[in-house]
C-alpha cells in the first residue's frame, strides 16, 4: 500500500470503528474501501473479507 493510500485509509478508520451505523466507504469504483462493525453486524462479512469488494456483492437482486 502506497504512503497516500495508507493515510487515506487512516482518515476514515477511526470514525468508523466507533461507529454504531452500519457504515460503508467506497472508492470511485464503488469498490469496499472501509467497513464498520456495524456493518459487519449487520451484514456478516468481517472488514478483511470485505475490502476489494464491489458494494453489489453485499446486495441483493
């Protein structure tokens, strides 16, 4: 991961992890970038087995 992306990622994980909504951020690709605990609550996919993932794999038809 490049020096950028890191402190990209960093800027958004804080607030996540102490956020009780089910959150997601996606990059311009609607590509999984961040995911909450809520989010792994509510959906039952850890962040590690999310990230990379288009958003469309976690939705139904």
């Amino acid at each position: 991961m490049s020096a950028t992306r890191a402190a990209d990622a960093a800027d958004f994980r804080g607030p996540l992890d102490i956020s009780r909504a089910a959150t997601v951020v996606l990059d311009g690709r609607d590509t999984v970038v961040g995911w909450s605990p809520a989010a792994t609550a509510l959906l039952g996919y850890s962040p590690r087995e999310a990230a990379g993932r288009p958003l469309s794999a976690f939705l139904g038809p």
